[in-house]
C-alpha cells in the first residue's frame, strides 16, 4: 500500500517534470521520515529491501555519460539527435521529417538508432558514429564541484555508454572530470548491443574485471538500472526531467535517486578510502 502511494507519487512528479527534491506530501509521514537530505534516498532505499550494499562500501562505480555527468539542461543530445537524422536523410535521399521517423522508430524497436541501422540496411557504425558525435562540446561548462566530488570517492570509475568511447572522452574532458576514469566501455566494446540488454552487462562486468555485489551504477534511464540491481549492483537514478528518459511503473530496482550528481557523491565519499 504505502510503495504503491510513493510509486504514484513518483509517475506523477515526472510526467509533470516536477523537480523531486522539492517537498513530499506532507499527507504522506512515512515518506518524511525516511528523507535525507531532502530527497528520496531513504525512501528508495527501503523499496528495494533487499539490498545491503552502502555508498561507503563501493568499490567500482559505473556511470553513464550523457545527461548523467553533465547536467541534461545543457541538452547535448539535440545536437547528436539532430545529426542523426541529418545522417538518415542524406544516406537515404529523403526528407528530414521523414528520417526523423525512422529514426525515432529504429530507437524504439532495437535501443539505440543505429542498432536498427545496422540490423535493417548494414550502415557501417564507424561512418554513423563519427558523424553525428561530432557536436560543439563548448556548451558545456567545466564542473569542478564534480570533479571534486570524484576526487573524494574512493574506488575504480568506468563509464557505461550507449555512445562512442570518443564522444565519452571529449565530453570529460571538456567537464573536467577525464582523470578519474579508469575506462569507457563503449557501443564498440558492447559490439553494438545497446543498454538496457541484460547480456551487455554481464560483458562489461567481465570487461572491467568487477564484483556487481560491490559495485553501483549511476545512469539518468531507469530501466538501464534493472539489470544492473538484477547482478546485484547499488543503483542511482539521476532524475532531471528529461521527457526521453520515460519512467517505468516498477522502479523497485531503483536504490537511490538524486537530482544532484555532484551533491550526493560528495556525500557518499564520506568515509570511503581512496584508492
Ligand atoms: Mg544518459
């Protein structure tokens, strides 16, 4: 009963782009009193029960890149989205209303667009790739909060993306932040299989050389999170109100949430020992 209120509570403050460090409820005292610091970390934290893993614990964290290390409102992903259809358009000779809709229904069918590129019509990921990652990075600003947020957690860091390990390198070192990470496991290293598909991970657990049960993900997608709860990591929901980011009804596979990336590292580094 009190999951599912909290639950309706959460579709309802995303669909309407509602920030959710704002206030609960106040109809809702349970949920006030798990808060910490203001926003439903407690809360998730005792929706999942069966996790025991804390921050402090973690010895590998994994993050997503685009809209998770930067913040979403910077909207990066306009400019590849653009280009990507700029690609369609031109690869196939039509208009770019019309590549926008093969576009959009190649993401929704196999994950990423060029996933139903290369399955439907054998485009060669290099030439896309390049293509429509070659946005103007300068719109993002250096993040030295993040920076020191990284610097405090102790631990290996990978980043987990959809994208290529050379969109992921420009876009840290634009933000500051490209010293921290051991590696990019990318869309190459995942031979093209995008995230959510549960094989991808059991690739990048073996890849990284990691334990999932001390281990923890931080992505703005939630479903991307599923699979990673399913092998036993802790999981972080970045919630910024990015409308393509759409919220599943189950979200039990979501430890922690945070609008704040920077913020709650910084508090999760708190007692952790550096490597
Ligand atoms: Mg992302």
């Amino acid at each position: 009963m009190f999951h599912g209120q909290l639950k309706k509570v959460f579709r309802e403050s995303h669909a309407k782009g509602a920030n959710l460090l704002a206030p609960v409820p106040t109809a809702m005292p349970m949920v006030t009193n798990c808060l910490d610091r203001g926003d439903y970390i407690g809360v998730l934290s005792e929706m999942r029960q069966h996790q025991c893993l804390r921050a402090g614990d973690v010895e590998t964290w994994v993050f997503d890149l685009d809209n998770t290390l930067y913040p979403a409102r910077y909207d990066l992903f306009a400019q590849i989205d653009q280009r990507m259809g700029r690609f369609i358009a031109r690869k196939f000779g039509i208009s770019t209303s019309e590549a926008k809709i093969i576009q959009k229904k190649y993401f929704h069918a196999h994950g990423t667009t060029l996933r139903g590129l290369m399955l439907n019509h054998g485009i060669e990921p290099n030439a896309f790739l390049s293509y429509v990652h070659d946005v103007d990075v300068s719109v993002l600003p250096t993040d030295p909060r993040l920076h020191r947020a990284l610097e405090g957690l102790g631990g290996r860091k990978f980043v987990f993306t959809n994208a290529s390990a050379a969109h992921a390198w420009r876009v840290l070192e634009r933000v500051g932040i490209a010293s921290h990470f051991a590696d990019v496991f990318d869309i190459f290293t995942a031979e093209f299989v995008p995230k959510p598909t549960p094989g991808v991970y059991d690739r990048l657990i073996r890849h990284c050389d990691f334990d999932p049960a001390k281990a923890a993900m931080i992505d703005d997608i939630a479903r991307n999170l599923r699979p990673a709860a399913d092998r036993g990591m802790l999981t972080v929901w970045v919630s910024n109100g990015d409308p393509t980011a759409p919220l599943e009804n189950d979200i039990d596979y979501v430890d922690h949430v945070t609008g704040d990336v920077a913020g709650w590292l910084s508090d999760a580094g708190v007692g952790t020992h550096r490597s």
